[in-house]
C-alpha cells in the first residue's frame, strides 16, 4: 500500500469520530489507517467499529498512557506502507486529499518528502452540523497555514522558512515521508527524554519528529504542495496555554537543530530572528502565569541571555504595542 494515515489519539472521542469520517468520504479509498489509542477513558474501539467496513483500519490499545511522543511513535511503528501521513484525531481530510497525494507521489518519485498545506477552521464551526461531520459542509475560503500559491520541488531544507509554515515543520500534519526513512533513523532520539510526558516540557518529547526528518530527509528532494488537503481544527487542544512556550522556546530550538544538521547560515539567522517577533511579551505573560505556561521548562540563559542579539526580540516590545493600538483602533 502507497499510504497510511496514522493517528495518535487520546480522549478525544468526537473528534476521532469526524476524523475517521472524512477518510471514510475519501475519493480513493486505497489506503490504510493505523490509530493508537494511548489509554484514554473512553472505548474507541466502539468508535471506529462501525469505519472498518469502509475503511482498512489497524487499532491498538496502549496499556497505559505513554505520553505524546511515545504515542506516535507506536502509530509510525503500525504503518506497512510507503508513505506516512501523521494526522490528529482533530484533524479532517478534504474528500480528495488522499486521490491527490497518491497521483502527486506517482509523478514524483524522487521525492521523499511532501510539505501539504492545510487549512484552519474553529471546532465550534462543526457544532452547527449533525455527528459525525460531513466535509461537504466545509465554508469556503477557510485560512491557509501557508498564503504561497505555487507548488514546487525543492530540498528538504527549503522548507525551513516562515512564509511555508511559521512552525517549521513543529506541526507534522503537513507531512507526508517515506516510512523507510523514518523507520531508519530512530536512533537519534533520546528515548530518556522522550519519556516525559508532560506537553512541551524538553526538545525531546516536542521535536523528536523534526530530529528524525533531518536524519532521514536533509539531503533529500522534497515538495511543496500548496493546495490544502487537510483541515487543522482550532479550539480543540489541551496545551494552548502552553504556546507562548512552544512559540519563543521549542520553535527557536527546532531552528537551532536544523541549524546544526546544515541549515544555511543567513536562512537560520533569518529565521531565528522572525521566530522571535513576540519575545518579550510571551516571555513577561510565561513570568506571569509560571506553572500554567510551562516557566519551570525555561532555562534562562539559553532561551533568554542567548536571543537578546536579535534584532526581534528587543522589537517584540514596539510589535506588542502597534498590535494593541490597532486592535483599539479597530473597535
């Protein structure tokens, strides 16, 4: 088979319900679904039973919660196929996602790693529609993570830029990689780390997908794909207090690895300083709110001392200050 769909998913019962149903509306139904349940409260199987008439479903039942990042890698490991494509159990597939990326793939076989768009929509907007969803409903015109409208090949490195995606790969949605490479490079993560289950909380446990890509894909051709294919549900995660971490720390981190593993010099310095645009202010709301924004994960003299020679960071101050005059503005 050409392509897995692997779903990490804990606790999220009604929205496993509409992801599984947007696979199920697919255009090409030659695929399969591989999902790891991470011991959650609820009976999942009961969810997916009535899918496995529709769709090739393999399911497993954690014994115990493994945390995130174990999580996926037990749902990479199920996978049979050429190709992975992570996705959240908050995710949704447009009809032809998987009959486009299969002819994409096709055309390109030297391409070892596809970036896919997405788009974004509020998880309320759902709420207005019978369970499970049907994405025949979905408005028009939603947001694009990436506002770039040309699809094109290029190395794996040139997708290491905020006009593709401001997370730089930290969102793993908009992946689709050959299993090989993945399943080959494993030994670069430090299964110690990884082991902490706590959101966000090391490089390891937030990164770990971004450490294996660079093992795996750094020289590789990779593609650009700017239509979006998949729908990324807001309003759904549980650490979005969390992000003004995930924004100033983990992403700044993410940049310093490429760096390590050849990212282009000026590219990083580029990068490295728009990742910091709201430096100050997310740092002084993390000081704020310490336990529930994560400020035990920080450590001061590299997450701090060491970015204070971007120009951006000392310019968070006056970007927080124009936001909140035209926001005022516009009332």
């Amino acid at each position: 088979m050409l392509i897995s769909i692997c779903i990490p998913t804990y606790n999220r019962p009604e929205n496993l319900l509409n992801c599984l149903n947007s696979l199920s509306l697919q255009t090409n139904k030659n695929f399969e679904v591989c999902i790891s349940d991470n011991c959650s409260d609820h009976d999942i199987k009961k969810i997916i039973e009535p899918f496995k008439e529709k769709l090739n479903i393999k399911f497993s039942k954690n014994e115990k919660n493994l945390g995130a990042a174990l999580n996926f890698l037990k749902v990479a490991s199920m996978s049979e196929s050429e190709f992975i494509w992570f996705l959240g159990d908050d995710d949704l597939l447009i009809p032809s996602a998987i009959e486009e990326i299969t002819k994409l793939i096709k055309v390109n076989p030297d391409c070892d790693f596809y970036w896919i768009n997405s788009s974004h929509l509020d998880n309320n907007y759902l709420k207005n529609f019978n369970r499970p969803f049907n994405t025949k409903f979905l408005p028009e015109n939603m947001q694009k993570l990436s506002s770039l409208n040309e699809d094109k090949k290029l190395m794996f490195f040139d997708l290491i830029k905020h006009k593709i995606a401001f997370d730089y790969l930290l969102g793993v949605f908009v992946c689709v990689f050959r299993r090989e490479g993945w399943k080959n490079n494993l030994h670069v993560i430090d299964y110690e780390k990884i082991k902490d289950k706590e959101s966000w909380s090391n490089f390891e446990n937030t990164c770990f997908h971004i450490k294996i890509f660079c093992e795996a894909f750094k020289n590789s051709t990779s593609y650009f794909y700017s239509k979006p294919l998949s729908v990324n549900l807001y309003g759904v995660r549980e650490w979005s207090d969390i992000y003004p971490l995930v924004e100033i720390v983990r992403i700044p981190e993410a940049l310093d690895y490429y760096r390590s593993k050849g990212l282009n010099y000026f590219q990083y310095i580029y990068e490295k300083n728009y990742s910091l645009r709201n430096f100050f202010n997310y740092f002084f709301k993390i000081y704020l709110n310490k336990k529930k924004m994560g400020y035990k994960y920080i450590n001061f003299k590299n997450h701090f001392l060491k970015n204070l020679i971007y120009p951006n960071a000392w310019l968070s101050i006056l970007y927080f200050f124009i936001r909140k005059i035209i926001k005022k503005g516009a009332k």
